[in-house]
C-alpha cells in the first residue's frame, strides 16, 4: 500500500482519505490503510527545538499536515507542479485526535 497519488481539489491538496498523521517531536508517524506506516525524523539537534513546536503548532491549528512523496529534496515544488508531474504520492492528511 502506498499513499494515494498527489491530486489538487479547488487548488488545494487533496485529503488522503483514510490515513492518520501521529505529529511528534523526535518523530512523525504516517498510518495508512491496512499495515502501512511511514516514519518521519523530526529534531536531531535540540537546537532545533524550538523551530520544531512552532511546527507542531501549525500542525494543531490546521488539524493535519501535506504530506507529499517526491523524487529529490534539492527542487523545488509548487502544489501544481506535484499534481501536474504524476509522480508525486500524498495529500493533505489529518491529526490523529486523542481524547481526554
């Protein structure tokens, strides 16, 4: 299983229905239908701290997070220019909620 092929609806991400992003600090974790998980380095320096709960928080106030599978860190993407390529894997994919 793999995530679903990169799509815009109205201009924006497409929601990666029946995925789960697990946010955290050291790690992220990406859970998919089935068994299928992906994990995602968070900080590996404390100086990074910082930089790293303002994300968390941005995560929280948009309730999930793009996630987005492309070929290379060294370009640079626009969200048409994933959807456009074909290539690129992800979506928008919500917050896990923890009760209590």
């Amino acid at each position: 299983m793999q995530l679903p092929r990169f799509r815009l609806v109205s201009g924006r991400p497409g929601t990666c229905t029946g995925w789960e992003f697990i946010p955290g600090v050291t790690f992220s974790m990406i859970e998919g239908p089935g068994r299928f998980r992906l994990m995602v380095e968070g900080i590996t320096h404390e100086d990074e701290a910082d930089a790293r709960f303002a994300w968390l928080g941005a995560v929280e106030r948009a309730g999930g997070a793009v996630v987005a599978v492309v070929g290379s860190h060294s370009e640079t993407y626009s969200w048409a220019s994933l959807a456009g390529s074909g290539q690129a894997r992800g979506g928008y994919v919500p917050v896990v909620r923890r009760s209590g």
